[in-house]
C-alpha cells in the first residue's frame, strides 16, 4: 500500500513540478529548456547587413568608400550584433553602373583596394564571428570585360559569350525590348552590323547563357571564390538572365502610352524556366561545398517578380534552389498609407506561399528603393523596425537603417551619378534615381560625418545635410536612439521565442497589427503596431483570451509605454500614435493547472488516510 501511494505521490508531485516549471517559464525569463530546441544553421533566423562599399568608409581620402574602410568599422558590426554581411559589388569594373559592370570577375577593383585587402576584411569579420557573402551579377559583363573586347572581334570562341543579332527588316533595332535604364535594349557598336542586348545600361552587354561555356565560365567563378573562403553570394537580377529565343516583340501594358520599360509586359526577358534551372544548378554546386565541411554556402537571390514566381527561387521539389530568394513585398507594397489588413495580408502571403522547411525572410529597404526612413518617417520606421526583427525567419538591414538615415533629396540632375535616373531629364529624374538612397554613412558630426578626413576635396556623393544630428556617434551616447534599438532588437530576437516560435497574427480593433510568438516551455511574447497618426486603445485579449497579464520588454522611440512598465488591465491598453510594443505575456492557464492538480494530490492523500 505504502508502495503505490509513493508511486501516487512521485507521479504527482513529478506532474506538478513539469506544470510548475512551465509555469515559471511563461512568466518570468528563460529556463534550462534551450538544450531541447534543435540548432538552427548559422543563417536561419540570422540577420544579414548590406554595405554598399563606396559609401561605407573612405580609408584613403579620396571621397570613396573602399575596403580597408569596411574593414576598419567591422566593430560596428559585431556591436550591432549581425550574423553575416553582404558587399555590394566590388569587382574590377569601369564603374558606369558602379560596380554592376563588371570587367573582371576575379579580381579587385584598385578604388576599392587589393585582393589583400578583401582577404583581409573576409579573416577581420570572420574573427568576429561574421559571415561575408559577396554580391554575384551574372546577367551581364561590363563592355571593357576581356570577353566582350574579344566578342567585338568577332573571335570565333567569344562572339557567342554574347547576344547578338541583325537588324529588323526596318534597318533599325531587332525588337521592340527596353532597357531598365530608359534606353532601347539594343546597341550597334560602330563597324558591326549587329547588334548587341544589354537590358541595362549599353556598357553593360547581355551573357549568352544558352552557350555551354559562359555557364562554365560562371560556375568557374562561383568556385573560385568559394575557395577563397566567401561564405556565398548574393545573386544579382537573376530572373534576367535568360530571354526568348524567337526574340518576339513584348507587348505594351498601355497600348497607347510611351514605349519604355515600365509601360510593357516582360514575358520575354525576365522570368523564363531557364533562369531557374541555372539557380538550382549553382545550388548544388554550393552543397557540394557543404558536403566537404558541413559549413553551408548562402544563396540570396534578388528577383523583383511576382509572389509565384519567387516561391520557385527555393526549389522546384526535386532541387534545392536559393536559401533566401529576396522578399520585397514590404518594400513594394506598403507605405505609410498602409493599414493593418495590409502588413497582415503581405505578411501572411509570403509564409503561406512558402514550401515547407524554407526560411522567411524580410527586407524594409535596399540600395535600389527610397530609405525607409523617408517612405515611413523617423517614428514609424523604429515601429517597422520591431516589427522586421519580431517576425519568423531573417531579417535583412540595408547600412544606415540601424541609425535611421534618410534620402538625400537635395542632389541636382547636374550632380546625379546613377545611369537610370541620368538617361532621363531634370523634369523626372527624382523618379529614377537611386543616388539619395546611396549616400555616405554618417559616423558623426565632423566634416563630412566622419565617412572620410576633413581634407578630401569632395565625395562620390554629397552628405545628407542633417549628418549634424544622425549619426552613429551621437546615437551611441543617446539613452534612446535608432541604434540601440536595432541592437536590442538584434538580442532580443535571439530568444526561442522569435527563432523556433509559432507565430500568429491577428488584425486588432483601431488599425492596429499584432502577433504573438510563443513556444512550449519558453516565454511567449506580444507585439502590437499602432499604425495610426494617434493615440489608440489595445485589448491584448484579442490576440489570444488567455492573455491575462503583460509586461514591456521593448518599444520603438519615443514610445508612449516603457520597458518595465506592467499591464493588469489587458483590455484596455492604450498605444501612442505609430508606436510598436513588444510584451512579455502570461496566463493563467499554467497556474490553473498547478492549484488543480494541488487539489488532487490533497483529495488523494484525504482518500488514503
């Protein structure tokens, strides 16, 4: 009898210890569960920083950015807390797209510096634990590439690196195509009677992937850096590498309107099945490197095409594709005229579309978008901050955002460097432009914010004007800056919560988006996004009944509520206007569960004796 009251006891006692310890976990810091979690492989849930080289840090004086720059405020970065960055291109190249058009695949350009100094920042960034990926743009060479010198030869090995064809019937181009850069799609050098495609700008000619050995060649190149050590690649408007091989007209979107690259229906220069099939095949070039060390090589694919047609930048279910196929959506398709049911729809799109097993991934701006600072403005952009760092899957941070850096509006026509806003006019050029988006990092207040010395005649681009008050220096002293937000956001979405948690959305009352992230055993967490110009009230209750208390762990700037602060009174929450909370949150369904199972033990032991 003794016996099997004491297995009564133990089995209940054990239960109530299980029921009490998740008890404790849900209402106060993490436990001893983070050894059941499986391990996460070094870029899933990581956040990846995009530096663009001639804008980072100018180590020799001249007004561009280079590498021993990047190399000397790779702190920054460990400080920040990323996981791997990215370099825009810094491959030798003549620099009319600015580093897009590339001469030599292999080899450095001398403004950014040597092949020493780029082995020296890859050793700098993985001695402190960050991963470098480079950025690989396959569609096209520069026209000074050895290649295309030796296409315009008309050498029998080389002319078919390239797309070349005669002349329309007509005598003037062979197709009716447009180049992204505002420009027919078609160039005639002088002494050819062909012509070349180039999709972007003409010193830009199209690679001929349906020739065997430029697909050689590229593969060629993925390896050598791949042994160089780069931890992978960033590819480059991949879903224009291949084009209709009838080479037939596209058709105009508006039949009446202007014949340019926004106005027609590219079904035959982006987006072809071929295009896909080479992604899949670098893939397993990657693997195969990861087969020899375990140490995965990162894909990240940039596409700007439709939610379908990116799924199938993951894979096609028989081969593995790219690991992070870039999402724009919110870049695209929400401003700050956005409502709750947009985040949430946009949100929702992109993890129901994905295959099983893939990582979501979350991009707020880009070297080829508006900062979204200026699209969103400084309060609403911390709030979007939380919520890109809060979401399931990586989160991707273009330089500058971590201190809320804006648009340079203020660059003339006469000033303007980026070919796809000069080939237009003074009257829409600011459609076009990418260079406000591209200016210096402000490091501080001093001449020139600290990007090169005081003595430098003038940089590539102008300084924002407002450097004085954003910049990093200032904002590192600040008890409350853009940067101390990303970085605790960065922490905090270490927690199992935000990496191996369910994550579930609802649209609240009053335009406000929320979600939780909860995981058995661990904290779970709230976070709610007033997308309102005013003050709101929050019933937390919405997101889940059992919600019975909270607690603030973090919020965007200038925020009405403050970390510590505790909430009681979960239906009445009151947000300030554009503020994101994040909470810590508890119910009362663990305790229930420990005072019923108390009751129990006591009835038994009452039965016994």
């Amino acid at each position: 009898m003794r016996f099997a009251v004491s297995l009564v006891l133990v089995s209940a006692v054990g239960l109530l210890l299980t029921v009490s310890g998740k008890t404790a976990t849900k209402t106060g810091k993490q436990s001893d569960h983070d050894h059941e979690m499986d391990a996460l492989d070094w870029w899933e849930a990581g956040v990846f920083y995009q530096i663009y080289p001639r804008s980072f840090k100018d180590s020799n004086n001249d007004g561009v950015g280079d590498l021993a720059g990047i190399t000397e405020k790779l702190d920054h970065l460990a400080d920040l807390g990323v996981d791997g960055v990215w370099l825009s291109p810094v491959f030798k190249s003549p620099m009319a797209d600015f580093g897009y058009d590339i001469a030599d695949f292999r080899d450095v350009d001398p403004i950014f510096g040597t092949m020493a100094d780029l082995d020296r920042m890859i050793a700098k960034a993985k001695e402190l634990g960050i991963k470098v990926l480079l950025d690989f743009v396959p569609n096209h060479t520069s026209d000074e590439h050895d290649w295309f010198v030796r296409s315009l030869r008309n050498e029998a090995d080389y002319r078919d690196f390239y797309v070349w064809r005669n002349a329309a019937a007509n005598g003037r181009e062979p197709n009716n195509w447009q180049s992204v850069f505002h420009t027919p799609a078609w160039t005639r050098p002088e002494g050819q009677t062909q012509y070349y495609l180039h999709q972007f700008d003409k010193k830009q000619p199209d690679l001929n992937f349906r020739n065997p050995r430029v697909r050689q060649e590229m593969e060629s190149m993925v390896r050598f850096w791949l042994d160089k050590g780069v931890d992978g690649f960033r590819i480059d408007a991949i879903n224009h590498a291949y084009e209709d091989p009838e080479f037939r007209d596209e058709e105009l979107i508006d039949p009446k309107g202007e014949l340019m690259w926004e106005n027609m229906d590219h079904k035959y220069t982006k987006d072809l099945p071929e295009c896909y099939d080479l992604v899949y095949d670098w893939r397993a070039v990657f693997d195969q490197y990861k087969a020899r060390d375990n140490h995965t090589r990162l894909m990240m694919t940039e596409a700007y095409t439709s939610l379908e047609n990116t799924m199938k930048w993951y894979g096609n279910g028989n081969r593995a594709g790219s690991h992070i196929p870039f999402n724009f959506a919110m870049i695209n398709q929400l401003s700050k005229d956005s409502r709750a049911n947009d985040f949430k729809r946009v949100i929702d799109e992109w993890l129901n579309a994905m295959p099983n097993g893939a990582q979501a991934n979350w991009v707020l701006g880009n070297h080829d978008r508006p900062r979204v600072a200026s699209r969103y403005g400084r309060k609403l952009a911390s709030s979007l901050a939380v919520l890109e760092m809060t979401l399931p899957g990586i989160a991707v941070v273009y330089y500058g955002e971590e201190i809320g850096m804006e648009d340079n509006r203020e660059i003339s026509f006469e000033d303007t460097q980026d070919p796809q806003a000069a080939n237009t006019n003074p009257d829409v050029y600011q459609e076009f432009t990418r260079d406000p988006v591209r200016t210096p990092f402000q490091w501080d207040n001093s001449a020139y914010a600290g990007f090169t010395a005081a003595s430098t005649t003038k940089t590539w681009l102008p300084i924002h004007s407002n450097y004085r008050e954003v910049n990093l220096a200032a904002q590192k002293t600040a008890p409350e800056s853009m940067f101390k937000l990303y970085q605790r956001l960065i922490k905090l979405r270490k927690d199992h919560a935000f990496s191996h948690g369910h994550y579930d959305s609802k649209v609240l009352l009053n335009n406000v988006f929320g979600y939780t992230r909860t995981l058995d055993d661990h904290q779970s967490f709230a976070v709610v996004v007033n997308l309102n110009d005013n003050d709101v009230n929050v019933n937390l209750k919405e997101l889940h009944e059992d919600i019975e208390s909270a607690k603030v762990v973090m919020t965007s700037l200038d925020a009405k509520m403050k970390e510590g602060d505790e909430v009681t009174e979960v239906f009445h929450v009151v947000l300030g206007h554009y503020d994101a909370v994040v909470f810590e949150i508890s119910s009362s369904a663990s305790a229930l569960g420990g005072s019923l199972l108390l009751m129990l033990i006591a009835s038994i032991l009452r039965s016994i004796f």
